[in-house]
C-alpha cells in the first residue's frame, strides 16, 4: 500500500494533466500575465505544453527542455522564453470566455511515458468547452496509429511533428535517444506517415530548423518531398538556447534564412523547379531563375511579405495562419525573422537588403 503522505505529496506536483505551462505570448493574449508585443497585432494563438517533474526524456541538443541541460525542469525556458505554470481546468475556462478572440489551440507533447495518455485527457477536457481548431504537436515515440486515431476522434483537426532536421545525418547528430529506443529516424516518418493517412492531406505539418549542419539542398528536397505528399512544411530558425549542447553556436546568417523562407514560398505556391535553382559547392542557394510571369511577379512584390511570415496551422476558416508564435525563432530584442503579421513597407525593404535580391535573380 502506498503511504497517505506519499499520496499526497504527488497530488501537490503541478504535473499535467492537471496542470500545464502555456507560451508567455499565450498568457498576454489571455490575460494571464501583463505584457505587450513589440507592435500592437491581434494574437490568438494558444500554445500549451505538457509539464512533469522529471521533464522531456529526449536530450536534443539545440532545445531548452533537454533532459541533460543544467536547472530544474519547471525553470527550463523554452524557445528562449519564459513558459508560466498554469491550472489545467482555470486555462480552459479562461479559453472559453476568451473564445471569439482565438484562432487556433495546440497541445504540444513531451517525450514521456504520461505523455498520451495526459495528452489524450487535457484534449477531451479542451474539446468540452472550447470549440477552436485543435492542434497536437506529438511526440512520436509516444504513439502509434490507434493513439493517433483516437486524438482524430476527440477532434484534433492537425498534427504537427518537430522532425527538426531535415537529414537522417543531422537528426543523429543532435537528437540523444530516450530508454525506449524510439527516438529514430525511421520511426519519426512511421509516425508522420501514420498521421497522414489517418488526418489527411495538408492536415500535418512538420517542423524544419535552418541552422542544425544542415545544407539549403536538404531543405530544398525536403520541401519538395513534403509538397508531393501533401504535407506542410514549418520553418524554424535556430536560435542557441543557454546551456544547451548547442549553446555556443550561431543563428544562421540572415541572407540565407530569407532566401530559404522566398525559395519555400515559390516552391509551395507558384511551383519554383528544383532546375531553376542554383546551388553552390556547399549545398547553399546561389541563384534563382525567375523565367514564369507568376514567378517574377512575386519576386518582384516579395509576394507582399508573406514568404516571411510565421508558417503555422490556420485559422477556422482556413485564411489565415492562426498560430503565429511570436518570438519562436528570435529574440524578443532582436528584429524580426519571422513575422507573427503581414510585413509592412518598411520590413519590406530590409528584407530586400537581407535578401542580397540582385545578386540572387537571374
């Protein structure tokens, strides 16, 4: 039998599913905690995330939660910021009085064994009183096809996969395995093609980082790849978390972030050739050839900045990005590298410079 006092000192955890932390973006937009955004945009994307005492088991060298980085869990950041600790069943009701101002929820998963099942109850909790479009960002050696199935009936309408590297080389080099054995490669894209075929096409996205050794090449085949099977691709900027493995090491030059978020854009929406890109010795974009009118056009316009925009999953109506992230790939002091709003002139123009435009069109 299990020691009353041991009982209680586990109901006093603030561990999910009972509890949860959400983005310091979130508790702003849900006047949470006080604060405001550099400029003033509508925010209504809601990020929650799962909390244990003993953490994340994965160990992946560029993320704030990692299971070796030094500090207590509860006091990791994630992304850079700071991810307040708040009652499960309290957010949920602030949610549902806040309901007409969001525009799209995500649950996002840590690799831990309480984590579907916990996943799976703060879901069905969410769908109770809340109606937004629902997102999971899975952990998938966490899951399999059944689990996957029953997120879908709950009513989760997306599932995201932080794949992160974009080559079996860079994902082994960064991403320590948990006990289990589960945190491989083959395994990842089981999962991801799982959820494929269980939520259909443009309902799962998997997230890129620019910055893990990777080359552009990579990226670029791994957008096609993604594009040819319905798949959305989200970028990511990687920013060095303190004390993290990785640390020490530098964001990518902001010359060749901006070419990848333009070459994404055209690949995705205006169906760029992978034979009209030019690419270096490293495997770095050098040159576009911009021959089809649409493609000039939109070079031309930067597409009035939409290339540069946070990619997340999309509003109820399917319009509009409802989930934005701000301040997921830079810091709150630094400039923008992705836009939580539509660019305005003046963005447009250093993007232009970021873009070092005349030397990459042919």
């Amino acid at each position: 039998m299990i020691p009353l006092e041991t009982v209680q000192q586990e109901t006093e955890k603030k561990v999910s599913p009972d509890f949860v932390r959400i983005s310091m973006a979130s508790a702003i937009a849900l006047r949470l905690r006080s604060g405001r955004f550099s400029r003033d945009f509508e925010f209504g994307g809601i990020n929650l995330l799962l909390n244990y005492e003993n953490g994340c088991l994965s160990d992946c060298g560029y993320c704030g939660l990692a299971r070796t980085r030094p500090g207590d869990y509860e006091d990791k950041s994630f992304i850079r910021v700071e991810w307040p600790m708040v009652e499960t069943d309290q957010l949920i009701d602030r949610m549902a009085e806040h309901e007409d101002k969001l525009t799209r929820l995500c649950i996002s998963m840590v690799t831990h064994g309480r984590a579907y099942k916990d996943t799976y109850d703060i879901t069905k909790r969410l769908r109770a009183k809340v109606k937004t479009p629902l997102s999971l960002l899975i952990a998938p050696p966490t899951l399999n096809e059944e689990k996957l199935q029953s997120f879908k009936d709950l009513g989760v309408d997306m599932i995201g996969v932080g794949l992160d590297a974009v080559s079996e080389k860079v994902f082994k080099q960064h991403r320590t395995d948990v006990p289990n054995g589960s945190l491989r490669w083959d395994n990842y894209w089981n999962i991801i093609n799982a959820s494929r075929r269980i939520f259909g096409p443009w309902k799962v996205n998997i997230h890129t980082v620019v910055g893990l050794g990777e080359t552009d090449l990579d990226l670029v085949d791994m957008f096609y790849h993604l594009k040819d099977n319905e798949i959305l691709a989200y970028l990511f900027n990687f920013n060095p978390e303190e004390d993290s493995r990785m640390g020490d090491w530098v964001s990518p030059h902001i010359t060749r972030w901006r070419r990848i978020q333009l070459v994404k854009h055209l690949i995705e929406n205006y169906n760029l050739q992978k034979k009209d890109i030019e690419f270096n010795s490293d495997g770095g974009i050098e040159r576009i050839s911009a021959e089809g009118n649409d493609i000039q056009i939109a070079i031309q316009s930067l597409d009035q900045g939409l290339p540069f925009m946070t990619n997340g999953c999309p509003n109820e109506a399917g319009t509009e990005v409802g989930c934005t992230r701000p301040y997921g790939s830079y810091r709150p002091s630094e400039s923008f590298r992705d836009f939580p709003f539509q660019p305005e002139t003046d963005d447009l123009k250093l993007i232009r410079k970021e873009l070092a435009l005349d030397e990459l069109i042919k």
